[in-house]
C-alpha cells in the first residue's frame, strides 16, 4: 500500500495553491502584466509581441520563461543533495522565504519589474517542480488546467463506477483549485493596497508548510 509522504497532504497543496495564484495576480497586477506560473500565457504574449514588433515586451516574457526553467534545474539539483536537519522540500521552501523578502523590496519600475519577475518565476519554477503530488496523486500548485482536468476525469469515474473514493479526490481538486482561486484574488486585492511589499503575505502559507513538514515528510 503507498504511503503518503507529508509533503504531499493536503494541507500542503491547499497552501501552496494559495502561494501560486497569490503570486500569479501579483507579479500580473504590479509587475507588468506577467504571468509567474503559467508560462502558456508567456508564451502567447511572447509570440503576439513577436508578430506586432514589440522586442521591448519579448524580452519581458523570454526573461520570465528562462529564469522558470532554470528554477527547475535548481529544484532538481537540490532534490540530489543529501541534507542532514532538514528534508530537501524543506530547503526549497526556505529559498521561496528568501525570495519574497528579497522581492517585497524591489520598487515597482518598469526595470526592476524585470527582475521582480525573474525572482518570482524562479520560486514558481521551484515549487511547481518539488511538490508535484497530493494525497499520492499528480497536481500542480502554480496553476489550475492539470488540476481541473484531473478533478473533472475523477468525478465522470465516480459516477460511472460509483466510487466514493474517486469523489474525494475530485473534491480534492476542487478545494486545490478554489485555493488558488483565493490566493489570486488576496493577491489581486492586497498588491493594490500595499503595493510591492503585498508579496510578503505569502510568507504564512509558506512557513506553515514547512512547519507541516517537520515530522515524516
């Protein structure tokens, strides 16, 4: 029977799903209309800046796209560390801690916006390729698609099978995904308020997951 490691509850992908939207509606409200985790959306805006002649906007969403995959590298490479307090999750988690307080003072200037955005597609790129389960199942907390298509798959083979199991995971993804939901519209809200420094907030989730952590993960 599988065993599911701490780090991928529930608890865990509901805060990090609060994380991803937070951080995709605040990198779109105060960053320059670029999209952190979904890098499908990068890459139509890159593609339409591309056709109309826009280099300046190219470069925006290539720098977010190629600081993403390099997030993924890193996430990796830490994965094949041997850390002897501290599970690797934990460690990627502290990196995102960094991050944000780093960010949270960057002015919002359309030049440092530039790197503002590199620092936090960067975190995404992190946490999208560390936690990529729940409950032993494939999920993303950095955007929604996966998630709806796997919740959407679950629920047609709970009513076809009648299988109480399956319509929990369905529910499963369904809270993931309203998560997400309000962390976009917290962020959306907050970064209007308090501007840069509205990052910061996203620091509770992130230290309640590793808190989370702190036994078997």
């Amino acid at each position: 029977m599988h065993k599911t490691q701490k780090s991928e509850s529930f608890e865990i992908a509901v805060l990090l799903a609060i994380v991803g939207g937070f951080l995709d509606a605040y990198t779109y409200c105060c960053r320059d209309k670029v999209f952190a985790n979904a890098q499908t959306g990068n890459f139509v805006r890159l593609a339409m800046a591309l056709a109309n002649g826009e280099y300046i906007l190219i470069l925006r969403y290539l720098i977010s796209i190629l600081s993403f995959s390099f997030g993924i590298l890193v996430a990796i490479n830490i994965r094949n560390k041997n850390f002897l307090k501290f599970h690797w999750r934990q460690i990627i988690l502290k990196v995102e801690i960094g991050i944000v307080v780093i960010v949270s003072f960057i002015p919002i200037r359309p030049i440092t916006n530039l790197a503002a955005n590199v620092f936090v597609s960067f975190l995404c790129a992190m946490q999208a390729e560390s936690f990529k389960k729940v409950l032993g199942h494939p999920f993303s907390s950095t955007m929604c698609t996966g998630n709806l298509r796997s919740g959407i798959e679950h629920l047609c083979y709970a009513v076809i099978k009648n299988d109480y199991q399956l319509l929990k995971h369905s529910a499963c993804y369904l809270v993931i995904i309203m998560s997400f939901i309000i962390g976009a519209f917290t962020g959306a809200h907050t970064t209007q308020v308090f501007l840069e420094k509205a990052i910061l907030l996203t620091l509770i989730p992130i230290v309640l997951s590793i808190w989370n952590m702190n036994d078997v993960v």
